[in-house]
C-alpha cells in the first residue's frame, strides 16, 4: 500500500536558524498537504499543493510540491518559539477510487523543537 | 476552535471492556474520518464516513467498528480493550474529501488499563 515517509523524524534549532522538512510518497499524488500538531493539540491544515512543481509561501513557510507529485517540502525561515511542533505531510494516492477514495495517508512527521 | 467536537476528552478503562467515542462535524461537513495516534506509529486512519455511507477503509481492527448517523455525527465503537489500544483517537470532517483539507477535532485520549 501507499507509504509516506518524513524526514527527518526530529530536529533541533536554536531560534532564528532555517528548518526544512521532507515528504516523500512511495505513490504518485493527487495533492499533498501540509498540517501542525501543537504539543497538547490537534493537526491544523496549512495547506494544499495540487500542481506538479507548484511553490507557495506564507510568510515565513514556503511548501513545494515535486515535479513527478510523489514529493515535497516545507522550509521554515528564522525559526521561532511559536513555530515547534510536529509538521505532518498528508497526500491521498492520485485517481483513488472506490474503498480507498477517502484515504489520507499521512507521513510520520518530523518533531520540531526550537531553542530561544 | 475548529468547529468539530469530541467527547469524551479522556477515558478510562480496562481490557476487554467497550467504549463508544462520538464524534460531532463541522456544520455541513458530510465527511467524517477517523484516526489513531500513538506514540510509535503516528497518525494512521482508520475509516471514512460520508453523508451515512462508508467511503474508504484504512487499518481498521475488526475490534472497532463506526458509523455516522443521519445528523451526521459519528461514532467509533471500540471493544475486547486491549492495552495497545491506548492511543489518541482523532476525528475529523471535510466539506470535500481527500480534495480538501481536513479539521480535526480535540481528540479522546483513550487509556486501556
């Protein structure tokens, strides 16, 4: 079945320092997502990529998605205290169908803990 | 807030017990899905749920079974308890399937003893 794995599991900064994590689907995807698990939380959505190759930012967060769909990545710019949590990539398989349709299936998610 | 509710927040209870947690969608959400978080395996789905009908089927136990009512709540029945079952279980909704994102609940964290 459908794999995703995250890389790496955690990472340490020290604030103002870069972060990145990566996505990778063992299947092409019809769209990939991004969500953050506060410590105590829930996911939250971030956001969608749908397009091969598509970039998109918010603020201090660009998230790209890979030429062949199958993987991505989120760059945090100048870290801070706000930003620690677990970032998890989700993605449903592309032309899922019948008992899979709705499956989102996530990555392990990478720990990100930031030092002040 | 994501608008989606849970209860309870935390239960209790032993092995080979039943529990029923509930699940309540964002107002006009038709999808409802399900997920088990634990420390060593992360978020992994369960079940999908749209407008009553199940849609989609992950690593589901044959222990814990679901269903969504016609007021579009959810429920995930739970039973013969065992101790790895201890885990958070989230529930979430979408107005657009796997499209679209999804909002996720506060979660009932479930600790079988």
């Amino acid at each position: 079945g459908q794999q995703v794995m995250q890389i790496p599991q955690y990472q340490h900064v020290q604030e103002g320092e870069d972060f990145t994590t990566y996505c990778n689907s063992s299947t092409t995807l019809s769209n990939i997502q991004w969500y953050k698990q506060r410590p105590g939380g829930h996911p939250v959505f971030l956001i969608q990529l749908v397009k091969s190759g598509e970039v998109k930012k918010q603020k201090r967060l660009t998230f790209q998605f890979g030429e062949a769909k199958k993987n991505s990545s989120l760059h945090i710019t100048a870290t801070q205290t706000t930003d620690v949590g677990t970032y998890f990539c989700a993605g449903p398989p592309l032309g899922a169908g019948g008992t899979s349709y709705g499956k989102l299936t996530f990555g392990q998610g990478t720990i990100l803990t930031v030092h002040p | 807030d994501s608008g989606v509710t849970q209860t309870p927040k935390h239960l209790i209870t032993a092995t080979g017990q039943r529990v029923t947690l509930r699940c309540s969608p964002r107002s006009g959400d038709l999808s409802v899905y399900w997920y088990q978080q634990s420390l060593d395996q992360g978020l992994q789905f369960l079940i999908q749920y749209y407008n009553g009908e199940e849609r989609a089927k992950g690593n589901i136990l044959e222990r814990f079974s679901a269903q969504q009512f016609p007021d579009l709540h959810s429920e995930l029945n739970l039973s013969s308890l065992e101790l790895g079952d201890s885990a958070l279980y989230f529930c979430a909704s979408s107005s657009r399937g796997p499209r679209g994102e999804q909002f996720f609940g506060p979660g009932t964290r479930l600790t079988v003893l």
